[in-house]
C-alpha cells in the first residue's frame, strides 16, 4: 500500500516539476520576444541622437562660416565628424549598408568644408549645406524604419 501512495506521490512531484519548467520556459520565450523590439526600439533612438547631433554641428558650422567665425566652424565640424561615424557605425551595425554609404558621402563634405573653412573660405557654407542635406536624408529614411 505505502508503494502505491510513494509511486503516487513521486508522479505528483514530477507533473508539478514538468509543469515549473514549462512555465519558466514559457516565460523566458515572452520575455524574449518583447526585448528584440525594445532592443531595436533602443538603436533607433541611438542612430537618431547621433543623426540630429551631427545635422545640428553641421548647421553651426553653417552659420559660424556665415559669421566669418572659421575658427569656431571648424571645431564643430569636428564635433560634426564624431557623431556622424557614430551614427555610420550604428547604421553598419544594424545591416544599413547603403544608409552608411550615404553618411560616408556627408562626412568626405565634412572633411571638404573644414578645409575651406582652414583657408578662409566661404565656400565651406555650401560644402556644409550638401552634408547637412545627405545627413537628414538618412535621419528621414531612420524615422521610417
């Protein structure tokens, strides 16, 4: 009799055993689904901040160059530089390649326009247009992705 109860019992536990693992493996695999959205949620913001860091140093330098101020154009167009690798490594990451691509084109306007600007010259203001104009062409196809 006690071996009944005992095989009894032992099946009890097992059942309650298969169904805590089946829980938590359950849980595990809800819990799972909604970190890729929030992780992808979190990488646009990130590429994001570093597209619009990067437009608006660009558009200081725009407006430092108007002021005649070169000097000051040229530091942000090093700040400029910065966010915009950053956000070309983010793209790159993610398998935005031809997004990338583009950036690559706005950061050789970058590096084009801080050379004018070393030589005093205006024509940095429409070097720095082009790149400002390419990054905000990448920050809309980002706000539709």
């Amino acid at each position: 009799m006690q071996e009944l109860q005992s095989g009894a019992t032992m099946k009890r536990v097992l059942g309650i055993g298969i169904a805590m693992i089946a829980a938590l493996g359950g849980g595990w695999v809800w819990g799972m689904s909604g970190r890729s959205a929030v992780t992808h949620a979190l990488q646009t913001a990130e590429l994001r901040d570093s597209l619009l860091e990067g437009r608006a140093t660009v558009l200081d330098a725009r407006l430092d160059i108007y002021s005649v101020n070169f000097g000051e154009a040229s530091r942000h167009l090093e700040a400029a530089r910065t966010a915009v690798r950053s956000a070309s490594a983010r793209l790159d990451e993610i398998g935005r390649h031809d997004d990338s691509k583009h950036l690559t084109l706005a950061l050789k306007r970058i590096d084009q326009a801080q050379v004018m600007a070393g030589k005093l010259n205006q024509d940095a203001n429409a070097l720095a247009a082009d790149a400002a104009r390419t990054i905000n062409e990448v920050l809309g196809g980002t706000a539709t992705r």
